[in-house]
C-alpha cells in the first residue's frame, strides 16, 4: 500500500504517520517498480482531495463577484 505523507521527503526515520493515521515503517530505498505497482491509499487520497476542495472553495469564496 502507498501512503501518503504531509513531510517533504525521508528524513531517514524508521516510521512515520501518513495522512490517514497509520503508522508505517520507511523503506530507504524503493524501487521504481515497487512505486509504480502499489496501490495508493484510498483513505489518504480522499482525505487530501477533501483538504484541497476546502482550500479551493474558500479561495473561490473570498474572491467572490
């Protein structure tokens, strides 16, 4: 499963939590095939799709007609 994370990038920490809540182990290296096939997480992208349509529909709000 392909999480998301709200860091930039691997710090070189063991784990981290993802935006869903789970807690995962870090992989230094992953290859390009491995990223490619694992499936992305459902939980993680909707809550992130959910905090962009926020962020758009505030912005649309404030710059209203």
């Amino acid at each position: 499963m392909r999480h998301a994370f709200r860091s930039r990038r691997y710090d070189g920490q063991a784990e981290d939590v993802s935006v869903c809540g789970a807690t995962c182990a870090l992989v230094r290296e992953l290859s390009e095939t491995d990223w490619c096939t694992a499936p992305t997480c459902a939980a993680c992208n909707g809550i992130l799709r959910a905090e962009q349509d926020s962020r758009t529909a505030a912005r649309d709000a404030s710059t209203g007609p």
